[in-house]
C-alpha cells in the first residue's frame, strides 16, 4: 500500500508539471496572438491615416511649410492627421513597452512622425502641442529626444524619403 501511496504522489507531481508546461505553452501562444493582433491593428490604423493624409495632401504638405500662416479649415484638415499619427505612434511606444508591438514598426513610424515634426510648421505645431502636455509621456519624451539631437542624419525621414511630401 505504501509503494502505492508514493507512485501516487510521483504521478501527481508529474500531472503538476506537465499541467504548468501545458500553461506555459498556452501563455506563450496567446502572447504570439496578442502581439500579431495588435500589429495588425496598428498597421490598420496607419493605414487610414495615410489615406487620410492622401486625401488631404496640399493640406499637409502646406502644414508643414508654414503651419502658423494657414487659412484655419485647411489647418484643421492637416492637423487632424498628425494629431492621429502621434496618438497611433504613442499608442505603439506603449504596446512596445508591454512587448505588444515590434521594435522595428515602432521605430518606423517614430521615425515618419518624427520627420514631420522635424519640418518647419511641424516644429511650431509640436512646441504648441507639446508646450500643453498633449500628448502621451511616451511620445513626447521620443520626439524631444529627436529634435534635440538634431545631428542624427543616419535615416532620412519620410519626407526626404517620399519626394511628393515635400512642401512645395
């Protein structure tokens, strides 16, 4: 009975730690799941900003020439979109930080907000919008960082990268 009563306990454990591999496996592959779901998305998202954006590209294009001199339904139009792309962006910087979101889409689309901001009405828009605590902590930490180190020239921002988004 004694001989039982131990292979019992040996079986048990067994059953205990395949139960904990088992759960292990199921958390891992959730975790999988959450980060293609939140991907996708995010990548959704961008998406329509950029069709926004397509839609009302002299728009965009003259905000980030000269933000402070627009006729103010067209800077509306324009702001909308940034003001969109930022939100996605720190929405990203937090996934990032929850192991939610990749760091090369993250940085990606760092970097193409970043390069808006870095134009000259960008610039004015951000200091007016970061000067009123706007946007998330994350964001703004990132995007200040950027612009202080002006000397970064190793990646293009999308505005070199993308000729037809230059201002004119």
């Amino acid at each position: 009975m004694e001989q039982l009563a131990i292979w019992g306990e040996f079986l048990g454990g067994v059953g205990v730690i395949a139960s904990l591999l088992f759960l292990g496996l199921q958390t891992r592959t959730a975790n999988i799941l959450a980060l293609a779901a939140s991907q996708r998305e995010m990548r959704h998202i961008w998406q329509e900003n950029l069709f926004y954006l397509g839609d009302k590209s002299s728009e965009y294009r003259e905000f980030m020439e000269d933000f402070e001199n627009m006729e103010p339904d067209r800077q509306l139009k324009a702001a909308h979109g940034v003001v969109a792309m930022g939100n996605m962006v720190d929405t990203m910087l937090k996934l990032r930080k929850l192991n939610l979101e990749t760091d090369d889409t993250t940085n990606m689309l760092l970097s193409a907000f970043t390069g808006i901001v870095k134009t000259p009405g960008g610039q004015l828009f951000w200091q007016q919008m970061n000067s009123a605590g706007f946007w998330g902590d994350d964001l703004r930490s990132k995007v200040n960082e950027a612009l202080a180190d002006s000397s970064d020239v190793s990646q293009p921002s999308i505005n070199e990268a993308l000729s037809f988004l230059r201002p004119r």
